[in-house]
C-alpha cells in the first residue's frame, strides 16, 4: 500500500473541501493538523493551524474574531511556531491516541524553513502510518514568497519535502475539472487502508 497520498493544486480549486468532506463521512480517527482560512468580511486575512485528534475536521473557513489561538499568517505578519506547535501536537496526540490515519491540509508553506517542524514531519511520515493530505503546489509557493517577500530557500526545501512525500507514496495534482478523480483516489486510498 502507499503510505502517503498528497494532492496539490492552484488555490482554491475545492481540494480542503474535498477531502474533508470523505474524511468527515467515514469515521476514521485521525491525528495530524490542518489549516483554516481566517475570513473577515468576505477577504482572506489570515490562516489559523489546529491539530487534529478524532474522527471531525472543521470547515475550511472560520471567521475572524481577536480570541483566535493558533494564527501562522494574519493581515501579511507570520509565526512559523505556531506551525512547529501545531505539528509537535500531532505528534503527541499519534503518540497517545489511536489513530488510522495522519492528515495535513495544508503543508509546503512558511514551515519549510522551521526546522522543529521539518524534522517532525520526516519522522510522521517514515512511521509507516497512513497520511493523507494537502502540499502547496510549486506554483502556489512561488506566489506566496512573492507576496511576502519570503528567501528562494523555500523553493529548495519544497523540493524536499515532495522527495520525502513521495518516498512512500504520491503526489496528484487536482483541478476544478478533475475534483472527481481525486474523491476516486482517496476512496480507494480508503479500501487499501481497510485492508
């Protein structure tokens, strides 16, 4: 079986959603963290990171209000330490709970460059547990240290982290068009797991 099966693609192609969707049908327990959109009237402003521990994700979006923990990126200011925080809880929670399946939605971005959080993903992901999950296109990137005036090193470190993705498993790219293919995968990404 292939341990790890990632999707990439332009943003806001349905790709979360999508894949919370069949998670959220299919009462697995999970651990890992995902990523929601902080929205405030209608804009993107920001992104907040949540571990994950059960069998529910939370909606893509979440409305902005200034009680929110866990902001990596808001109003153009980032914390790569809430992203390394965010991945050492899914650590502990792997560690503590039984969990079928690890989830990352979504990975390739401003932790590149952490390295508490590159040296904990390389481990989560030769573990030999099932991981599903989200990675920031190439081109997605390009366009996110364009807008934050980040160090080409992340283009680097992408590069990386797909080699480490796909030791063990597959990257697909997803469009709008091809959002059928990608429900198809993870529902036989599903059958192999039940195995």
């Amino acid at each position: 079986m292939t341990n790890n099966l990632f999707f990439q693609g332009a943003s806001q192609t349905g790709k979360s959603t999508c894949l919370r969707n069949i998670l959220n049908h299919n009462s697995i327990r999970m651990a890992g963290f995902t990523v929601q959109r902080v929205m405030n009237e209608g804009k993107i402003i920001g992104y907040q990171a949540l571990p994950i521990q059960g069998k529910m994700l939370p909606p893509v979006n979440i409305a902005y209000r200034p009680d929110l923990s866990g902001l990596f990126l808001l109003n153009g200011k980032k914390d790569a330490s809430v992203l390394e925080w965010a991945i050492a809880e899914a650590e502990k929670n792997l560690q503590n709970s039984p969990s079928e399946l690890l989830v990352f939605d979504e990975i390739g971005g401003l932790e590149l460059t952490a390295p508490l959080f590159m040296n904990s993903l390389r481990r989560i992901l030769s573990s030999g547990m099932p991981c599903i999950g989200i990675l920031k296109s190439k081109e997605n990137l390009i366009h996110t240290i364009t807008m934050l005036k980040l160090r080409n090193e992340y283009l680097s470190k992408h590069e990386e982290m797909v080699r480490l993705i796909q030791k063990n498993g597959t990257i697909q790219t997803v469009t709008s068009k091809s959002l059928p293919m990608m429900k198809q995968s993870i529902n036989q990404f599903f059958i192999q797991l039940k195995k």
